[in-house]
C-alpha cells in the first residue's frame, strides 16, 4: 500500500531509484517517474495500463530548464510561458533527443509543462532529472484530484503519494502546440483560450478525434465514470426521476423533488472556476452513489466552461 505523505525528501528517493510518486499539481495528480529513464517511463504506462501512443507531459520547475527538454522555442511559445508558467498550460515543443521516445509516443515534439504547486515545485527543485507524469488515474477513468483519489485506484500499485490537498484548478493543462509555426490548441483545459489569445492572438483548436490519434489524449472517450453516463443541454426541471436510481450532475441550481443526496451542483453561483474545481471529484462522488445512472448537464460554453464541456462530451462518448 502507498504511504502518503508531505515529505519531498521521500518522495526524491523514491524517484531516484527509478520507482513512481504521485504528485500533486493545481490541474489534477500526477503519476510521476524520471523522464530521461526508460524504465521508469515504461512503469508509468503499466500501472495506468495506459496505450503507449498516449504521451505524457513532462514537468520541470522553471522555464530556464526548458533548455533541457526541447530544441527549440519560439517567440509565441516563450511569450506564453513568460505569462502562464508556473500554471496549467502544457506547450508542445521539438523534442531535445535525451527524452526517450516513449514519453512522446515517437512524435518529434514533447508536451512540457511548469506546474503551480509549491511541493511539487519544490521536488522537481531538488532533483536533477525532469518528471514525465500523466494523470494519476486508472487510463480512460476520471482523472484524481486528491490524494485519496490516487490512494483509491494506484494505491496498491506505488510507493508513495505526495499529499498536496485538493487541486486548485482541477482539470488538465491546456495543451498548445506550434505545428507550421502557427499556435494550435490540442486540448482545452485549465487556461481559458480566451487568456492565451489575450497574450498572442487568434488561436485554433483541434478538435479531438478518435480515428486520429496524431495527437493522442484527444481520444474521444475518456474521463469517464463506470456508470451509464448521460449528457444533456440542461436537466429539465419538469423532468428528473427521483427514482432513487438516477444522480445528477448540475451546473448551479439543485433540481425540486428529487433528493438532495443524488445531486452535486457544480457551482451555486454559476462560477466556472468553482465548477471545474468541483468536477471530477463530484463524478467520482456520483460514480460511487447507491445510482444505477449519472444525468449531467452541461455548463455555459465560455472560458473554463469549454474545457468543463470537453471534459463532460468525452465522459458521455462510450
Ligand atoms: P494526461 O497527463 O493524462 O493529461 O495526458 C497527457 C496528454 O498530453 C496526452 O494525453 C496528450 O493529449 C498530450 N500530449 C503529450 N505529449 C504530446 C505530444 N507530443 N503531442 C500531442 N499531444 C501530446
Ligand atoms: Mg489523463
């Protein structure tokens, strides 16, 4: 069974000997091991039983370890690590050859990124290796967002958790990439789009798809709960069951007649910061319910709220 804990110190042996630690980010947890060893890297994908054409992020602590990771930056990628980081964007850069091809999943470019949270900061400080880490789930289950979440799904499979309280923001960094030098979003995420054109400009986004998976985690199906898993515009109020077989996932109003205990309301004052917060920890609270279904609704379309949105669509796509 996995010891968590705050101690860095033991956390930093742990990944020094090559083994796993998860790790607390603002975004979500992370199931982190040395991103320059092989070996390490390849445990990472077992105990997720993650495909290997799914790539995984690698974190370091300062935009001036960049160097390390990636060949190349351009203007706009450092213009938006200059105002993000540390913080939930991931960029996607040209790969420096010492990153094994098995944390890209071959693809030239590495997904890297400086995490916004002090112990995690402070680790990846104190070691002489950046971290390759993807979300500290189960793959294709909801991705954790407190240490009892890792505890609940890796704990048996993991030295250690590196207890770092709930994440602040919630749900996966932003993914922006620079293919023919123009900025691309890969995933919606943590950063709103709104933010980063306020920094370079109009961007793209890339609709995830499953037939191509060039830029894997764009799988249509995933974060998704055990549970049938059904995603409306909006929950009508004339229409809940309170079947006691049914629990919902609303934005910011509980719906009438139907039990308190079977609803999470994501927000009461409709802030989508608070919302996304709140997401997966309810998912998993609902997924965990006496409910034989989960009905959610979807949020206003708009800054975090597409990346809610995303989150949601890909949770309903089975
Ligand atoms: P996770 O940490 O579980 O959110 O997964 C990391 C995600 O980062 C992957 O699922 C991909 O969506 C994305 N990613 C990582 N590296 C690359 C890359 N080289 N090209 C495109 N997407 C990437
Ligand atoms: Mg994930």
């Amino acid at each position: 069974m996995a010891i968590t804990g705050k101690d860095t110190e033991l956390a930093k042996s742990y990944l020094e000997k090559g083994q796993l630690v998860a790790i607390p980010t603002e975004t979500v947890y992370g199931l982190a091991g040395n991103a320059l060893d092989q070996q390490a890297v390849l445990s990472i994908f077992q105990v997720k039983n993650r495909p290997s054409f799914d790539p995984l992020i690698v974190h370091i602590d300062s935009f001036e370890k960049l160097s390390l990771v990636v060949a190349e930056v351009p203007e706009q990628a450092r213009l938006l690590a200059e105002a993000f980081w540390p913080g939930p964007l991931t960029l996607l850069l040209p790969k420096q050859p010492v990153i094994p091809d098995l944390v890209t999943s071959g693809l030239d470019t590495v997904a890297v990124r400086v995490p916004n949270h002090p112990l995690t900061l402070e680790l990846l400080q104190s070691l002489d290796f950046p971290l390759a880490a993807p979300s500290a789930n189960p793959f294709g289950y909801i991705s954790p967002t407190q240490a009892q979440h890792v505890e609940a799904q890796l704990g048996d499979k993991i030295p250690y958790i590196l207890n770092g309280g709930e994440a602040g923001v919630g749900i996966e960094s932003t993914i922006v990439g620079f293919p023919e030098g123009k900025p691309l979003v890969y995933r919606l995420g943590g950063l709103a789009v709104e933010e980063i054109e306020k920094v370079i400009g109009p961007v793209q986004y890339l609709p995830h798809s499953t037939s191509n998976p060039q830029a894997p985690g764009m799988l249509k199906s995933h974060y998704a709960p055990r549970k049938p898993f059904r995603l409306q515009e909006k929950v009508d109020q004339a229409a809940p069951v309170a079947d006691g077989h049914t629990g919902y996932l609303l934005f910011d109003k509980y719906l009438d007649g139907v039990p308190e205990k079977y609803q999470r309301v994501l927000s009461r004052e409709g802030d989508l910061l608070q919302a996304a917060h709140h997401l997966f920890a309810y998912l998993r609270e609902l997924d965990t319910l006496n409910v034989q279904e989960i009905r959610a609704e979807m949020v206003p379309d708009t800054g975090l709220g597409r990346a809610i949105n995303d989150r949601l669509r890909r949770a309903a796509a089975h």
